[in-house]
C-alpha cells in the first residue's frame, strides 16, 4: 500500500468500510500526531492517549475531508485544535476546582497556601466523597450547570437539586476539615 495515496486510502475506506485502510493511515501518520501532542502536553501518556482520541474522531470525520487539503495538513489542524481544546479544558476545570476549594474554605485557610496545595485539597475532598455527591459538584462547579439544567437532567425539582448540593457541599467542608486537622494546620 505504499504507493497508494492517502486520498486514496481515505476513498477506499469510506467506499469499503475496511479497517486494513485506515490501519494504513494510522501508521503513516501516528508519529507525526504523537509528537505534536506530546509538544502540548510535555506526557507521553497524556500525548498517547490525545492520539488515539484523534484517530477516533478521524475515522468518524473522515466523510468531511474533501480533499482540498494535504491529510497530513487535515490530520494536523484536528491535532491541534483537538490538543488547545483539551488544555483548555484542563485549565477550565483547575479554575472551577480552585473556586470550589475557596468557596467551602474559611477565608484565613489559605493565607499560607500555594495554588497547587488548593487544588491538591480540592481533589483529595472530591475523591473522598460519593460518586453521586462527588457528580453533583463536578456539574455544578465544573461544569458551571445552572440548578433547573441539572434539576431537568435528573427529572427533579430545582429544590431538590439545590438541597443535594448544599448537602453534597456541606460534606465537602467536613471532609476539608479533617483533611486540615490531620496535618495538624489548625
């Protein structure tokens, strides 16, 4: 299959459905991929797991490539809208991640703190609470989902919504303070 050209791969996949021709854009193309998301990321593994989301959007969005363009040029314009997207995303959850720890904190928690042991709080009160408590605040927080949004996902009332939360948050500084107490910084 080397002589044949990724316009060509890309036609004889769409037309035929075989995975034979997309394994040949893979390998043609993964490292090149890889290495754009590894200049993101500074992971490999981050940079690994980017590629392959890459490669399973493309073969979903392979009917929109009209040809207008190298592949190589294509492929590489989904890498890094797909890889800017993803930081920022990152960078939107450790935003909301830090505006909850500051929202459950007293105001004089975090006089001596850096942003990352904020964080660091934040996500070892997230893990300790329940799945459903944990969602909960992930959504609203994370998220930023308004309380009749969630309220019309889970089929309840805005009420009962915004009472789980509270109590959901009400754990969370329970837990924070635990957390603090055991490091002995009260």
């Amino acid at each position: 299959m080397k002589n044949v050209s990724d316009q060509e791969l890309v036609d004889l996949y769409l037309q035929t459905g075989h995975n034979l021709y997309f394994a040949e854009i893979y390998t043609r193309h993964y490292q090149r991929v890889y290495h754009r998301c590894l200049m993101y990321t500074e992971s490999h593994a981050d940079a690994q797991d980017f590629a392959q989301e890459i490669f399973m959007r493309l073969s979903r969005k392979l009917n929109g490539y009209k040809g207008e363009a190298l592949l190589s040029t294509w492929l590489h314009t989904m890498t890094v809208n797909y890889c800017i997207d993803q930081l920022r995303r990152k960078q939107r959850i450790r935003q909301h991640i830090h505006n909850y720890a500051r929202e459950c904190a007293e105001p004089d928690d975090f006089s001596g703190d850096t942003e990352d042991r904020r964080v660091l709080l934040a996500n070892r009160v997230l893990a300790q609470l329940n799945q459903r408590q944990r969602d909960l605040l992930l959504i609203k927080y994370e998220q930023g989902n308004k309380l009749k949004e969630m309220a019309l996902d889970r089929d309840t009332t805005a009420s009962a919504v915004k009472m789980r939360v509270k109590r959901a948050r009400d754990r969370a500084r329970i837990l924070y303070d635990q957390i603090v107490e055991k490091e002995g910084r009260r």
